[in-house]
C-alpha cells in the first residue's frame, strides 16, 4: 500500500478555455507529484470517455482520481455532465468539482442538488489562482479518502 506522500492523482479536466488549462497543467508540473491529467475542451467528450462510449468504446475502464469541470462550456455544460456522473452506477460515487469563474447563488444551489462534491469560484489574481489549483490537488492527493474501488 502506498504512504499518503506517494499517492498519485489521475485527474481528469473539462475546460473549454485553453488559458486555464495551461495554467492547470503548469500548476501541476510546479508541484511536480506524479499527478496525470487528461484534459478534454468539451463535457460531451469527456462523457464519452467516462462512459467508454464513442472513440471511446476500447479504453480500458479506468476512473479518474477526481475530475474539475467549469460550469460554462459549450455542447455539454458542466452542470450536465455532472447530472450524467451521477446517472451512471459505475460513476456515481466519482469526486466532482465544479472549478468556475461563476459566484452566482443559483448555480451553486443547483450543483449542490446535482451532487458535486466540491464548487470553487476561479480567483482572477494569478498567484491565487495558481495556489487555489495547488490545494485543491493537495486536497485530493492527501486529506481526501475516497470509497474503495475509486
């Protein structure tokens, strides 16, 4: 069994801004544990992936450690895709965090209902952005104890 400093995060990331996803992946390389991301721009990818659907359909059956999602994406929004995670048995229990630039209060009242698992409000300031990612991870990586089979 691995120590809780060796554990190593497969996260998956739905954004559709290619800005915030280099600085995800700069912020993960910087903390440089280990930790896997696959990036998807849309949430209908993403599905398809989460759901071996699509291109899909031959990937091995593997979840993610945790997966972020921004609220506003085009095709499939980040509110759906986490209705679809909770749909399905075999993603149900799936760490969600919705990660967006959206504070309004209907759209956390609804994600909550939804099931996520965490909501976190993008900071604009560049070293809190980066620092917001930083914990998050951390959080994930080494306080957080997922069900088994996860």
């Amino acid at each position: 069994m691995e120590s809780k400093n060796e554990k190593r995060l497969e996260i998956l990331l739905i954004e559709d801004n290619p800005n915030d996803v280099e600085l995800f992946l700069n912020v993960v390389d910087w903390i440089n544990m280990g930790d896997q991301v696959r990036v998807f721009l849309d949430g209908r990818e993403a599905l398809d992936f989460l759901h071996g659907k699509g291109d899909y359909k031959n990937v091995p059956e593997t979840l993610p450690s945790v997966v972020f999602v921004d609220l506003k994406m085009p095709l499939i929004n980040g509110h759906e895709v986490l209705k679809a995670i909770r749909k399905d048995k075999r993603t149900k229990t799936l760490p969600v965090v919705v990660f967006t630039s959206s504070d309004h209060e209907k759209d956390i009242g609804q994600i909550y209902k939804s099931g996520v698992n965490s909501y976190v409000v993008k900071p604009v300031q560049f070293e809190k952005y980066a620092e917001t990612i930083r914990d998050l991870i951390n959080y994930w990586r080494n306080v957080n104890i997922p069900p088994a089979g996860i």
